[in-house]
C-alpha cells in the first residue's frame, strides 16, 4: 500500500481511469461483435448501416488513448475488409 499522500491519490487516479478505459474497451469490442455477428448472418444492408458507428467508436476509444492507433487502424481494416467481402 503507498505510503505518501500523493501516492494514495495516484492510485485513486489510476484506478478510476482503469475502470474509464476498461468500459471503452468493452463497448468497442461488444460493437465490433455486434457487426461481425450481422455478418456472419448475411445482412449486408444491416451490417453497412452499423459499420460508421462502429468505426466511429473505434476512432474515440483511439482518441482517449485506450488502445493505440495502429491498432485501431487494424481493426477498422478488418472490418472493412470482411464488409467488403460479404457484399460478394
């Protein structure tokens, strides 16, 4: 346990923004499941529609430096990528 004040606070920060951080990563990835499983059923008007939202929540969990953007960069790749080969 710390033993400073400021290091009490610290902790308090961090934790908070853990939990911040461990929220945005679950909404972008249970969006990213939501789209892939539309997909994976064969809606592909349905999908098109929810693939600007879900990129769009990819592009703000990149813009709260949750995950980085490279791997933002990749997921928003794949996604188009599988978007673009179901229209086939």
């Amino acid at each position: 346990m710390a033993n400073h004040a400021s290091a009490v606070k610290k902790h308090r920060q961090d934790e908070k923004k853990r939990m911040i951080n461990r929220s945005n990563r679950s909404k972008m990835k249970n969006r990213i499941k939501t789209l892939k499983k539309t997909i994976g059923a064969g809606q592909k008007e349905e999908a098109l529609k929810m693939l600007p939202r879900t990129i769009s929540i990819i592009d703000m969990t990149v813009r709260k430096g949750t995950i980085h953007r490279n791997t933002g960069s990749r997921y928003k790749s794949r996604l188009y990528a599988l978007v673009n080969k179901s229209e086939k």
